[in-house]
C-alpha cells in the first residue's frame, strides 16, 4: 500500500493564506483576482422618458426644455461609460457648436442673450442625443428604438385631434404656477407655460380654420415632426409583422391623416413627397418591389383622405388670405442682405427687420437655415449644412430597407431646414435617426427581445470620442 504524502506545515500555510485572500509570501501566487463585473451598457430608459414620456413633459411646460434635460442624464451615462465611440466627421458639429459660441459675443440685448443661450442649449443637447444612440447599441436595438418614435408619433396625432375637439382651450401648466410674472411676460416664455392646442385666433380680421399644434408650440414643429415619424412608423410595421403589434401601428397611420392634413401644412407635404420619391426610387433601383409596392399603397391612401377632406379649400383659402409667400420671401431676401454686415459671425440671434416697407417676422427665423446664416454668419451655414450634408452621405451608402428609409428622412431633414425651425423636436429626431443610421446594419436581430438588440458589429469609421464624453480615469 502506497503511503499518502501529508502537506507541510509551509503548504498549508500558504493554502490558509489564498483561502483567507491575504498576499501570500514572496515569490507565491496571491490569491486570485475577482473580475470586474462587466458594464452593461448605455441604459434606454433616458431616450424613452424622452420620446414616450413626452406629454408628461408637455403638460409639465417642459416640452421645449425637456430635450436638453434628457441630453444632461445622457451625458452623465456617457461620462461613466467605457469606450465612447463616435464616427468619423463628427467633428463637423463640433466646429459648429465652437463657432455659435463665438458668435454669441454679437448678441447686443440681455433679453436676446437668454434666447441665444436657450438655442444653444438645444444644439448641444443634439449632439448628445447623437453620441448616445450611436453607442447605445446594446439597450437600444433598432427595433426598440423605432417603437419609441412609433409612441412618440402616436402622441403627436392625439395631439393633433384634440386641438381639431377644442381648438381655443388652453392649459395652464405647473411651470406657470412657479415662473415669476416678469418672466411670464415674455411671449415664448408664455406660450411654454400656458399651453394652447392649435394655432388659432378668432379675434383676427380674417379668421383662418384651428389648425393643430399639440403637444408642441407650433403648428410647423407638428408638421415637421409628423413628417420625419411617418417614414420610422412605416419601418417600425416592417419590424413588428406577423406580431400583434401590426394591426394598432398599421391603423394609426390612416388615422393620423386627418388632423395631418387639416394643420395645411404646405412643408409637411413637401417633406413627405419628398421622402415617398426617394425612396420609392432606390426601391425601384435596387428591385425591391413589395417595398415599392407599400409606398404606392400610401399614396393611394393619402389621395383619398384628400378627396375626403375639405383640405384643397382651406388650403386655397389660407393661400389667399395668409400672405406668408410675401413676407416669407421678403424675409429670406433681408436676412441675406443685413448677413453682409457680419457675414463671419452674424448677430448671435434674431433681430426685427429695418427698413422693409411691410411688415415681416424677425430676420433669423422663418426657416432653420435662415437662422444659422442671421444669428451665427455664413461660415456657421457652411458648417450646419455641411454636417447635414455629411450625414446624408454617410447614411446613403447603407443598402437595406432600414437604411434607404433613414437616409431619405435625414435628406428630408436637410430640404425641411430652409424653411422649418429645428431646434427642439425636428433637430432632436434627426439627430437621434442621425446616431441610429450610421450604426453598422445589426446582424441577426432578435425579434424576441424587448430591445431588438443584436450582436454589436464593429464600425471601422468609428472614432474614439472627445474627452468631454470620456470617462475620467480613476
């Protein structure tokens, strides 16, 4: 019988010492190191309190606030996050963003500095908006983030229909009950407080029909909105087929025609023609015809709603009566004119016009590409065109539904800015489809899993980000 051989006294030392997790004695092995358990990424919850929590905020008074709030949680996540990516040609918005700040220094009134400050938060909060989605592969899945939009565009038509059943009723949100009455008194300051439901004024010389506007302030941000959620909404149908989730999205979109059509939102229909023909065309290209055949479908469907509704009369009424042709071009013809006196850094926001012979809105608005070239000269044009440009470019190389579709909204996106605000929701959802688009196609995605996500695939355009969304080093 072989004798069994007992530890030593030293063995079963050491033994004790990696049990109890001390250092064993020089030239042993330590105890062994417990692994870091491994981050599980950027969370969904901030982009979902975002779009599908939107009318909390909205009856809060913070429907205009709430996209830099969101960016700020976003940017917490981003700060403690490992390996922030973004693409190549970010830096692009990032000149951008620098060179709206050296155009503040124009800015020549406290009030008009508020506001200047109050875009620029927007435009930060964009930039957010961005990097997050674009590295938030692992909770946001295409899937899940195209369900988001799809609620997000279901408020916007409940929205619209209540401001057609009660188009003078107002709201008085809690901000109202905090905000003091100097600070009510400014005109946007009001009108985020105490909320209207349309764009209406029974009081006016010439009595134009309610035209909806909830849950944002105006009827153009409805218009601009509902025409970059429909094409998502349609992408969103592709994504959920064969579940139980088809037949509610696929009703809504038949549903949303009638208060889409009665705001007589003439960039809203430009927007959609725009984004049905493109797409329709690479379709039709790359030989994709029930993908074809979907947007026939739409057309047919939006053609008849018009037959339905008295929206050619009321749109030839407002035509007639509204004037906005006239002014419209007065205005983009000023502001370039007055842009000459500071064509490098502009004047940091919106002025009144001077020495038009009719009255006109302020120079810098009436359209967000009017307002970059006013408030921030023409090198900020070149540069907010150029990164819209880029982003158009870059999303086009992709070659699956998803992506025709997305790069048809952001080209939408680059028309609606000559004569659409964007700030607040229309650059936030283009941003946000900007940071989805230029993710690599996911491979394989799991229907199954609330998030859709799929097995991350590496971008090789991707570039390690600027520190601001770096975690600092412990």
């Amino acid at each position: 019988m072989t004798p069994v051989a007992l530890p030593s006294a030293a063995e079963r030392r050491r033994s004790a010492e990696r049990g109890s997790g001390r250092p064993g004695p020089r030239g042993t092995a330590g105890p062994p190191r417990r692994r870091a358990t491994p981050r599980t990424g950027l969370p969904s919850w901030p982009v979902a309190g975002l779009l599908a929590g939107f009318p909390v905020w909205w009856l809060l008074g913070l429907g205009e606030l709430v996209w830099p709030l969101a960016a700020v949680v976003m940017l917490a996540y981003l700060g403690s996050h490992r390996h922030v990516r973004v693409p190549r040609g970010f830096g692009v918005y990032l000149l951008l963003l620098v060179w709206i700040v050296a155009s503040g220094t124009q800015v020549d009134t406290a009030g008009r500095m508020v506001g200047f400050v109050y875009r620029l938060t927007l435009y930060v909060a964009a930039a957010v908006l961005f990097v997050y989605v674009y590295n938030a592969r692992r909770h946001l899945g295409q899937r899940y983030l195209l369900g988001l939009f799809t609620v997000f565009f279901a408020w916007v038509v409940l929205g619209g229909y209540l401001g057609l059943a009660f188009p003078t009723a107002t709201i008085r949100t809690p901000l109202a009950m905090v905000l003091p009455d100097g600070v009510l008194s400014n005109e946007l300051a009001h009108q985020m407080a105490v909320r209207r439901l349309t764009q209406y004024n029974p009081d006016a010389w010439n009595v134009i029909d309610p035209r909806p506007s909830a849950p944002f302030l105006y009827t153009n941000n409805w218009g601009n909105a509902y025409s970059l959620l429909v094409p998502l909404v349609g992408l969103y149908l592709r994504e959920v087929r064969g579940t139980r989730r088809f037949w509610p999205v696929a009703a809504l979109l038949p549903v949303s025609l009638v208060p889409a059509f009665l705001t007589l939102n003439r960039g809203m229909f430009v927007g959609l023609g725009f984004v049905l023909v493109l797409v329709a065309a690479r379709f039709a290209l790359g030989g994709r015809v029930r993908a074809l055949g979907g947007i026939v479908a739409l057309a047919v469907m939006a053609a008849v709603v018009v037959q339905l509704l008295p929206v050619t009369d009321r749109l030839e009424n407002r035509l007639e009566s509204s004037g906005t042709n006239e002014s419209r071009l007065t205005v983009y013809t000023e502001t370039i004119r007055q842009t000459l006196g500071s064509p490098l850094l502009g004047f940091g926001a919106p002025r009144p016009a001077e020495g038009v012979s009719i009255e006109v809105p302020a120079l810098g608005t009436q359209g967000q590409v009017w307002m970059v070239l006013f408030s921030h000269g023409f090198v900020g044009l070149a540069l907010f065109l150029g990164w819209l440009v880029w982003l158009v470019a870059r999303s086009w190389r992709r070659r699956d539904v998803e992506g025709v579709v997305m790069s048809a909204v952001l080209a939408a996106v680059l028309v609606e800015a000559f004569f659409y605000g964007l700030l607040g929701p229309g650059l936030g959802i283009a941003m946000l489809v900007g940071g989805l688009a230029l993710r690599p196609p996911e491979r394989h995605p799991d229907l199954t899993s609330p998030h859709g996500a799929a097995p991350p695939v590496p971008d090789p355009d991707a570039r390690r980000a600027p520190s601001i969304f770096l975690r600092s080093p412990r």
